[in-house]
C-alpha cells in the first residue's frame, strides 16, 4: 500500500515538474522578444477584419479600367499611384515618386521614386515599371477599358489631343515624363485611382484576367473574389509603410437594400456601411454603437440626355424637360436635408464653379412651350434608364426615376423606366445606347477640368462623356484652362464653359450631396475623402 502511495506521489511531482517545464519554455519563448517583435513589425498581428458593406459590387479590379466607385475603392487598397492626395484634401502630397520637378514650360516632369519597394508579387517597383504601366495605357487607344486614361489626359499615343508625348526611364528610381502641352491639373490627374501602378509581370502573367487578380504595392493584397457577394483583401505585410497596415483583412460586402445594410450594422454582421438613407440618420444617431461619417461634399447627380439621339438632339427638347423636374422636391424627399439642387454640371466646391448661373425654374408651362415650338405639342414616349444601385449622389436610382415619370407625364412625356445590373448599365450608356439616363459623378481630383473635360468635353466621348455632347467653343475653352498657368483666369474660363454648357442643355443637374457613412464606434482612423474613396491603411478596428 505504502508502495503505491509513494508510486503516486512521484507521478504527481513527476507530473507538476513536467507541466513547469512546459510553463518555463512558454515564458521563454514571450520573454525573449522574438514573438512580440514579429507581431509589432508591421502593425498589431491582431488587428482585425472590417467588413464594409456596400450597395453594388466591383466591375473590375483593374483600376484604370473602371469608372465606378464601388470598383475604384477596392482597387485603392492594392495599387498604388505616383503622387497622392492630402487624408481629407486634394492637395497633391509624395507617394511612390517622393520627389518631382517641373521644367519652366510646364512640358516635363521628372519623378525621383522611393526605393526598395517591391510589389505583392514579389518583384521590384522601379522606374521601368512606371513606363510599363504608362505606356500601357498611351499606346493601347482602347477608349472602352481605359477611359479614364482618355478623359483626364486628352488621348492616346499618336492622337492629335493627346496630353502625354512620351515615358522614359532614367536609371532605376527616375522616371521623366514628357507631354505635348502643358496640363494644369497634371499631378492631380496623377493622383487619381484609375493611375495606380500595377506590377507588370503580373499583368503579363494573367492576361485578361488580370482584372480579377490585382498585384500592387499597397497596404492591402487581393485574396478573392465571389462575385455579387464579397471581395476580400489581406494585410500586405511587407508594406512598405512601417506599421501599417493596421487591419489583417477588409471584406467588401455587397447589400443591394439601404436599410437591410443598415439593419445589418445594428445588428453586428457588418462594420461600416455607405449609402445610408438620409432618412436613417436620426437611427444611427440615436444608437450609442454606432457613429456617423460624413464625406466632403464633392459630386453631383444629373439626369443626362444622349444628344445624338431624337428628339433629344434638339436643344428645346431637353430645355423643356429641364424645365418639368421639381428639383427641390426630390432634395426633400429623398435626400432629406443632405444635398442641395444642383445648376451646374460640377459642385460649388470646386474653383472655377460659377453661381451667377439662373437655374431651368420648375415651369411645367414654359416645359409645354418649348415642347410644342420643338414639335411636340403631345408630348412623346421615351426610356428613362435609372440607375440599379445606390450612390454618393443618388441615394434611390428607382424612386428618383419614379418622381421625374411623373413630372414628365404633367407635359405629356410618357416614361418607361429601364433598368440592369450594374456592370451592363454602364458599359451600354458609355455605349451610346441610352436615350435619357441617370447618373452622376464623384470628382476625383478637386479640379474644374475633372468635371468639365472628363465629362463634357468632346474628347471624352466614348469614355465619360455618356451625353456624347460636344461643342467646339467649349472645347477651346477647356484646353486653353489646361494650358494657362494663372488660377485665376482658369476660373473664368470655367466659368463661361458652364454658361455654354447651361444653354445647351446636355444634361439636368440634379442635387449635390453630402454622402453618410455609418459604422460601429470603435472603428477609429477612417477619413472619408471627397474623392469618394480613401485607403483603410491607418484605420483600426478594436
């Protein structure tokens, strides 16, 4: 008996030596540092995984092959542009290029890059990689998939209106760009998403699916992709930022429905959502969980008119449909307090926006004049294609749509409301194949010619230019304001341009809104940018 009690004595010390010892090699392992060093090394190892609901899906995840935002802002967080925007400005700040100089004629650019920084591909960003991906655009004269590439710097290689005459590397880190004529708002064109860099052996690699298998520098990394459903990304840890990013992983989710998004943050499926319905804002408000995120104002929603097709090529026709939409009523119906109606084709925020402008008053009488002087005293039938998915600018495409049916009924236009996935509704307006459409534009860079040449001027048809409206004064106009130098007198170019373009009526514009977030009260370090997309980098989720 004696025997077995001292067996089990020295099993049991046996034991509380063995669990020690364990405890000691655990103690070791976190004392020695190592542990901690790997997790500190690039941002916290438990930084979490914020899941932002949306109300459309990405097109595509090549940026420079997509206008739209839902696309722009996953794209953002894998690639990378030269130059960048200030966190809440557009002031143009170092990013890749740390460095650049301008000659005296405003033709030349040389961009000094960081170095030692590699793509998530393992391979190197370098100044042969810049030309690459330049030169990719320049020479490609695909105005489909690089639209972006055509209205903000005139055309591609060899076309009379091309901005950009030539890309040449300079050793390994110098890239000296070299342009036909001189571009004001050159390093904020830069600066946009559409221009991040892409790694070029990954381009070559995936060929045409390099669109759903992105590889940049940025602090994030494509992991994958369900379509209509989630996009994720993963922590890029060996960004070349020390101690970012902060998050392991971002799930952009798509929720088509506003307030079943909104019911899903409350309830905790979801952390931070956009397209919250102005009437939602007293919820969030009241919900000590959660918090509102205001963007800078900075775009606007129109109803465009395709003026190569009838009646609308005819400038009374679209004055008098100008004149039946009751503005102020859609403000207050659906942007309840958050947008104010809109007289110009770009916001009040932007330089150059000219408020002297006498807005189309809502005059159903003067609407049926015109209609009967253009010849069409009953009025006609015609398609309105309204927009499938919440934006910045247009909170309900459907219910926008609805109300302007009905003040157009008032003067005999009768509208069939046309709609589709999202995707194929913008490649069929950029197309040319919408009559009358609904649409709207977040700027990109805090320029006048970022709303005018982009969307209005007769180089961008085929690419953002979905009125496909083109006027030669305008024209002029416009790239005398990209050549001058004095801010002032592009002002007042810009200026006259509205004053044209407010006369001949491409488009009605609608509202400009001031876009709501809402997300949980713990996410800390999100900065919504007027440009309507912004990176994740620094934000935190605890």
């Amino acid at each position: 008996m004696r025997k077995r009690i001292l067996t089990a004595i020295v099993l049991l010390l046996l034991f509380a030596l063995a669990l020690a010892g364990c405890s000691g090699k655990t103690n070791s392992v976190k004392n020695d540092g190592k542990e901690d060093a790997k997790k500190s090394a690039n941002g916290s190892s438990n930084g979490g995984t914020l899941v932002y609901a949306r109300g459309g899906d990405a097109v595509k995840l090549d940026s420079i092959m997509v206008t739209d935002g839902e696309s722009l802002i996953v794209t953002h967080q894998i690639l990378e542009t030269l130059v960048d925007y200030e966190k809440q400005t557009t002031e143009v700040v170092p990013n890749l290029a740390k460095d650049w100089k301008i000659s005296d004629d405003g033709l030349t650019y040389t961009f000094i890059l960081e170095e030692g920084i590699q793509f998530t591909d393992g391979t190197d960003f370098n100044a042969d990689a810049v030309v690459e991906n330049i030169m990719r655009w320049h020479k490609s004269k695909d105005e489909a998939n690089f639209a972006y590439y055509k209205s903000q710097f005139g055309g591609f290689e060899g076309e009379e209106s091309a901005v950009i005459k030539d890309v040449k590397a300079d050793g390994d880190y110098k890239v000296v760009i070299t342009l036909n004529r001189p571009q004001a708002p050159f390093l904020k064109n830069l600066a946009m998403v559409p221009f991040g860099m892409s790694s070029p052996t990954a381009i070559k690699k995936y060929g045409d699916k390099y669109s759903e298998n992105p590889v940049g520098t940025g602090p994030f990394k494509f992991e994958s992709w369900q379509r209509s459903d989630k996009i994720t990304l993963v922590k890029n840890e060996n960004y070349w930022k020390d101690g970012l990013p902060k998050l392991d992983k971002i799930i952009f989710k798509v929720i088509k429905d506003n307030s079943a998004r909104l019911n899903d943050l409350i309830i905790g499926q979801v952390d931070l959502i956009d397209g919250l319905n102005p009437s939602d804002i007293g919820k969030v408000n009241d919900n000590d969980k959660l918090q509102i995120f205001e963007r800078p104002s900075m775009n606007v929603g129109y109803l465009g008119f395709n003026v190569e097709k009838e009646p609308f090529n005819d400038v009374k026709v679209r004055r008098a449909l100008s004149h039946a939409i009751n503005k102020q009523a859609l403000i207050d119906n659906f942007y309840e307090g958050t947008a104010q109606a809109a007289k110009n084709p770009m916001p009040p925020s932007v330089g150059g926006y000219n408020d002297e402008i006498i807005d189309y008053e809502f005059d159903l009488k003067k609407a049926k004049q015109l209609l009967e002087e253009a010849g069409y005293k009953d009025g006609f039938k015609m398609d309105l294609w309204a927009m499938p998915v919440p934006r910045p600018y247009m909170p309900n495409g459907q219910k926008v749509a609805e109300a302007i049916q009905a003040d157009f009924e008032k003067i005999g236009v009768e509208v069939n409301i046309v709609s589709m996935e999202w995707a194929t509704y913008l490649e069929k307006v950029q197309a040319g194949e919408s009559p009358m459409f609904m649409l709207g534009w977040t700027g990109d860079n805090g320029d006048a010619d970022n709303f005018l040449y982009a969307l209005l001027d007769k180089d961008s048809i085929g690419s953002n230019n979905y009125s496909r409206y083109a006027n030669e004064d305008v024209h002029k106009l416009l790239i005398e304001a990209q050549t001058a130098t004095d801010e002032e007198k592009r002002n007042e170019i810009y200026k006259e341009v509205q004053q044209i373009i407010h006369d001949d009526a491409p488009w009605v514009p609608l509202a400009h809104s001031v876009p709501q977030l809402a997300g949980l009260k713990t996410i800390k370090g999100f900065f919504p940018h007027p440009t309507g997309s912004q990176s994740f980098a620094e934000t935190t989720l605890k």
